[in-house]
C-alpha cells in the first residue's frame, strides 16, 4: 500500500500534470436573478442564495424574489418562495443534513413585496435530490418555530451534537455600530428551556462586534473572535477563557470585517490553528461620520494555535500583499487558503461615513485573489504569483465558496440600500463567476463507489481512477469538508479535515480512516476530495455520523489529549 498521509504542500505550488493547464482564471457565467449577498453550498449541484426583498430582477408568484437556488450545471437560478425578511441572516447544516438559514431583517413595508418580520426567523431547507432544485422548497412557520431572541448579523456555527451554536447580533438595524446589541447565545434546537445565555466578552466587545467570527474546535469547544477580541467558549460548562488580543488594535468584525478560519486539522492530534485577515486598526470610538470611505484596511493576517503552549506565545503576525476590508477565505482540497473578495479602503455598511462613494463606505476594491500556504514559513506563505485579475468588484454584500466540482463560486456585492444599477461606481452585481484552479482543465482523478455515509472511526474505500499524467507516488491528500455559508466577509462552519488514507498497490482504491469523533468534524453533510500531484477530484458528498437530527450523542473515539 503507497501511504498517502499526510503531505500539505509548500509555497508555491509544485510543478505537477497541472503546469498543462490554463492556470488559474476567471469565467464568467450567468445572472444571479437575486443578489447574492449570502450563500451556501446544498447539494452536488445547488447552492442557495439569499438577498432582502426588494426590487431584485428574479420573479415569484408576480413579485421579486428574495431567494433562489442556483444550478451549477445549468449556470441559472430558480426562484425560491421566501416568507421572511433574510436580509444579513446566518446559516448552516445541522446533523440531519437541512440547511437553516436564521435571523434577518425587520418588515419592510414595500408595496412590491409580501415579506414578513425576519429578526427572529428560522428558515429550513431540508435535503433535496432533485439535481434541477425544481421540486426544492424552503419551510417557514414564523409564529411557532422562531429564534428566542430577535437577532440581525448574528453568525452560527454546528457543534459537536449536530446543532447551531447562534452568537451574537443586534436587536434592531443598525446604521453602522451595534447600538442595540444582543449579547447572547443560543441554540437551533433549543437548550437551557429556549433561553439564550448572557455572554461577559459579547458585553465587551460592542459596539464593533456585528457578526461575531464563531469557529467549533475538535475537543468540542468554540473560539469566538469579536472586535479586537476572542475567547474559547466552553459549551458544556458554559465558560469564557479570554485569549490574547488580536495585535495592533486590528479589529476584524462589522462594520470593520476581517475575516476568520479554522486552518485544515490533521491526524493524529488535529491541533487546531485560527488565522485572521483583514479588518481595521481604526479606533472604534470615532463616530462613523468623522470616518472616510478612503481609510486604509488593514493588511494583518494574524495566526495562533490554540494548545496550552500556542495560546502562551500569542498571535503570530503576517501581512497580506494589501490591505483588505470585507475579504473572504476559503479552503481548498489541498489544505491552502485563497484570499478573496474585499476594498482597500474604508468600511462595511452603507451611508454612514463622511465621503461614501455613492451609497458605499468602502472604495479601491481589491481585484486579485492571494493564496495563504499554512505549511510554509512566515513571510512566504502568501503569493499571488499566478493568480488573475477580474474586473467585478466583491465587495460589501458579496458571496464566495468552493463548489462540488472544486472550483470557487463569486456572486453578488451591493454597496447600495436595494437594487442600483444606474450609471453609479458600484451597481448592484448579478454577475457570476467561477474562478477555476489550474486542476479544472487536466485531467483528474476520479472518485466512484463512494460510501453516501459514513460514521466516526471507521474504515472506508473509495475506487479511484487517476489518470497516467499523474504521480500517484508525490503529494496525495483526502479532504473531509464542509463548504460553509458565505456572508459579510466569513465563511460560517467552514471545515477541513485530513483523512488517513492508503492507496492499493494496483492503484485502483483507496483505504481511508473517517475522522475519530463527532467533535473533530461535527455531525453533518460533508464533500470528499482526493488531491493527488496537486490535482483535486471533484467532491463526492456524504452525510457524516448518523444522520439523526440534533442533539445527537458523542460518537466514535476520544482524541488521546484534551485541547
């Protein structure tokens, strides 16, 4: 058997089957209907997008939808009947593989549209097989199945039970800072009787604590990052243990957005590692309207290991090749990290800043993806060599994820109330793309037979196909992920772990450990890749643990040490 645990490449990417390919580039393709200013990944073939109501173009039953599915086969959306307001809503699987879409907006009160108060809305797609997403639908009873608490820029994150850790918001729509915060946790299902518990560092961190960075660990608990903050938020105990500030008074939530990841944990221990990018150094006591659309984001990406020994030496300090306000990471199959998305300058929000442009905070959008490699050393783990330019800004109200096939999905980026698309510097964007890796156009392996489910600690074989091009004896990783739920510049419940796996001497299958525990991966759906000489498969989607709904029990192996 030709071992293929566990190599994580180095910058930059080694000259592979894909020096053949035509690299890294951008293509254009299809509308959005409906601005996707959020986004998740839901089936093989689907993603749901969600906007507010409005004016957008996409119609149902004879007035704008909020809502839609889009075909990645098709490159066209499908209007979804929505019933609540989820303008700056959250969202993730629970255990039983349905996507909850939670919070949102107040009642509008638009004359073209029938929407209904979203503050305290759940919004419930379950699993769908219709590839078209024809006969998909979106289940909503507001009056009886509800949020405890009214919450708009809340973030969420599935925990080890399979349910919704829900931090954060506030209580009402704010112009810029949390000026109405809610300063709670609570869950989906709900624990503690429906009532939400009271968080010390949420109190803390006002008023630039909108969309709180929410990350579950593999020992179960939570890292929680907010303004210049974060904490690991004990579950089971109820417990807060602050961690060091973020450095150099870079805050990293709205309306200052950074963005956040949990880098990709792998076996044996799955030590956890946090990255953080982008955001603001500004002091978040000057009111909005003494600040300028024009004021450098920051540059910092800062990095700590959450181990005893990590937490004491603090955060790790890099820099990106430019500041960026409103970026986003996403993980790829190889255990990377693309930067995307983001401004150069100035804020989250609309209106609120001495010189907007337009109806923006933010101008000097940020054009080129960089790739951050966690293997390599500090200074050299950032590069952009390679990566191409687009011409459509993504900025505020944008969303990005990987997709099934393995590329990565643009959409959306509104810096105006409703839809613009009048001759101003940033229109309101319907314009899809996909930025493809230089894997996207050789050949690649192949995954067939695989199981559609799997448990915790267990054996599984997988047939593959590689293509002779490629060197099956080099770089060979198999990544367990979730693709996570795009908005305002974080990717919520975003998650790769490493599998051990082995490869038959024929080269015809491979052997692979599923991770030990429902806390390494929480309980849920997931996409396998196989990357082999720097070419990924496509995903191959399965439910991971049991597939009951939450809470489910702790399930598989313990990890030999406690985090």
């Amino acid at each position: 058997m030709v071992s293929l645990f566990l190599v994580v490449l180095a910058a930059p990417y080694c000259v592979s089957a894909a020096s053949d390919s035509l690299g890294w580039h951008f293509v254009q393709n299809g509308t959005s209907g409906v601005l996707a200013l959020e986004a998740m990944v839901v089936s093989p073939t689907l993603a749901i997008m969600f906007n507010r109501p409005g004016n957008d173009p996409l119609q149902i039953n004879g007035h704008p939808a909020w809502g839609a599915l889009w075909n990645f086969e098709t490159n066209t959306a499908t209007a979804l009947d929505v019933l609540t307001d989820s303008f700056c809503a959250s969202g993730a699987f629970i255990s039983n593989g349905t996507m909850i879409s939670l919070g949102g907006n107040p009642l509008e009160n638009l004359d073209t549209v029938p929407d209904k108060d979203g503050l305290m809305a759940l919004r419930i797609f379950e699993p769908c097989l219709d590839p078209s997403g024809a006969s998909c639908t979106l289940f909503e009873d507001p009056d009886n199945i509800h949020l405890a608490e009214k919450r708009w820029y809340p973030s969420s994150a599935r925990i080890f039970d399979g349910s919704l850790l829900i931090v954060g918001g506030t209580h009402t729509p704010a112009a810029f800072y949390n000026i109405d915060p809610a300063n709670t946790f609570e869950f989906f299902p709900s624990k503690d009787g429906g009532v939400p518990r009271t968080s010390d560092f949420l109190e803390r961190t006002v008023p630039t604590n909108l969309f709180p960075r929410a990350l579950a660990l593999p020992d179960g608990k939570v890292f929680i990052a907010a303004n210049n903050q974060s904490i690991i938020y004990d579950i089971e105990a109820n417990t807060e243990t602050p961690l060091p500030d973020i450095p150099n008074g870079v805050r990293i939530t709205n309306p200052m957005d950074g963005t956040a990841t949990l880098l990709p944990l792998s076996p044996p221990d799955y030590i956890p590692e946090v990255l953080i990018c982008g955001g603001s150094a500004t002091d978040d006591s000057i009111p909005s309207r003494n600040l300028s659309a024009q004021t450098p984001a920051s540059d910092q990406c800062s990095r700590i290991t959450l181990t005893p020994e990590g937490i004491a030496q603090g955060w790790e300090v890099e820099h990106m090749l430019e500041g960026r306000m409103m970026p986003e990471m996403i993980l790829l199959p190889n255990g990377q990290v693309l930067i995307t998305n983001g401004a150069g300058t100035g804020f989250a929000a609309l209106r609120s800043v001495a010189d907007p442009v337009g109806q923006s905070n933010a101008d000097n959008p940020v054009l080129t993806p960089s790739l951050y490699t966690p293997s390599a050393d500090v200074g050299q783990r950032i590069s952009n060599v390679g990566l191409p330019t687009t011409d459509i800004p993504r900025m505020y109200h944008a969303s990005v994820s990987l997709t099934p096939m393995g590329n990565i999905f643009l959409a959306g980026s509104n810096e105006n109330v409703l839809i613009v698309n009048e001759s101003v510097k940033f229109p309101s964007e319907f314009r899809v793309e996909y930025l493809n890796p230089p894997y996207m156009t050789v050949e690649r392996p192949i995954l067939q037979d695989v199981p559609s489910q799997i448990g915790f600690h267990e054996n599984f074989t997988i047939t593959v196909d590689l293509p002779e091009s490629l060197n099956a004896s080099t770089v060979q990783v198999v990544a367990l992920m979730d693709l996570g739920f795009s908005s305002h510049a974080f990717h919520s419940s975003s998650r790769l772990v490493f599998m051990t796996a082995s490869l038959s001497e024929d080269k015809t299958t491979l052997s692979v450990l599923s991770p030990p525990n429902n806390r390494v991966y929480p309980p849920g759906p997931a996409f396998i890749f196989v990357t082999v000489d720097d070419v990924s498969s496509a995903g191959a989607q399965v439910m991971v643990g049991s597939g009951l709904s939450p809470p489910v029990p702790d399930q598989g192996v313990s990890l030999p040490t406690s985090l």
